[in-house]
C-alpha cells in the first residue's frame, strides 16, 4: 500500500492499515527515541506515545514535505518531553563560550564506526550534551531552535554541542572504536 493510500485508510480508522503503519516506521523510530534515551524500556514507553500522537494528529498531516519527517518531529519532541519529566535537562550545565577552552583538533585517523558502537559514546554523554548533540548534528535543528525547544539561551546550545563533539572526541579515542 503507497503512503497516500495508507494515511488514507488510517484516517478512516482501519486498525490493520495502522497496525502497517507502526510496522513501517517502528524500527526506525525506535533508533530516532533511542538516541535521546538509554532505558529500552523507556524508548518503547516514548514510541509508542509518539505513535499516539501521529494517529491522534494525522489528519494535521499537510502532505508538505515527507511523511517520515513529520513522524521523526513527532518522535524527537516526545522523546524532550520525556527527558523534560524525568528532570534531565536541567542537568545542562549552563557555562558560556568564553569558559570553554577549544583543544587543538589532532587529524583523526579513518575508522568505520557501527550504529551500536555510536549508541554506546552517546549514551556515555551528560543527558544536555546528548540532547543538544542528537538536535543539532543528527535531527539538524539550530541553535536557536534548540534552546527554544530546551529552554536554554543559545550559547548554552552551542557549548553544549562543543563540549559534546569534544568528549566524543575523547571518547572515541579512549576506545579506540573502528581501527583498521
């Protein structure tokens, strides 16, 4: 069944064109949660309130742009909420650009990196640092977006996505993570 015709049947209330829906963005979804979240058990509970609410808003869908997209904006926001509630974002250390010391950027060597072992660096991340990180570099929102959404001035998004990309960097290194 093509997208059009699935969001169709799903506005009229078909469970089983549902059912094809979750079955066809589940998976992907799961990984968009789970990078944002380190509980397994905690990325389903998000999920499936993200799905709730793309069933609950499909007829909101505007067709103007991808369908994925809107169901991965879906997903992101529910994915903040749930840290918002379980008070993590406040954990975001609120340090300026000036306090921040950039290090001399060493040319990093090739490696070939597995989703897994990048879901591992991320979750070894301060929850601000994965948020903002997960926002900027992955999901491609702005600074300014992202402490409209988080709450936060800009400088704060943008030390926290330096101070992240620098401890990934070191992570990396310390695990020594896709050497040939």
């Amino acid at each position: 069944m093509n997208e059009n015709a699935l969001i169709k049947s799903c506005l009229s209330g078909d469970r089983t064109a549902q059912r094809m829906m979750y079955e066809r963005f589940a998976a992907k979804m799961f990984g968009v949660c789970r990078r944002y979240i380190k509980n397994e058990a905690d990325v389903e509970e998000v999920l499936l309130n993200g799905f709730y609410k793309v069933f609950s808003n499909l007829a909101k869908f505007s067709h103007k742009g991808s369908f994925e997209g809107w169901i991965r904006r879906i997903m992101v926001n529910e994915a903040l909420m749930f840290i918002r509630k379980q008070n993590k974002v406040s954990n975001l250390q609120l340090v300026g650009l000036a306090d921040y010391q950039h290090p001399a950027s060493p040319q990093m060597p090739d490696r070939k990196i597995q989703e897994d072992d990048i879901l591992c660096l991320l979750d070894d991340l301060p929850p601000g640092y994965r948020t903002v990180f997960n926002l900027y570099a992955i999901e491609g929102y702005s600074h300014k977006e992202i402490a409209e959404k988080l709450g936060v001035s800009v400088n704060t998004s943008k030390s926290q996505l330096l101070k992240a990309r620098r401890m990934l960097q070191e992570l990396l290194e310390k695990a020594d993570i896709g050497r040939e």
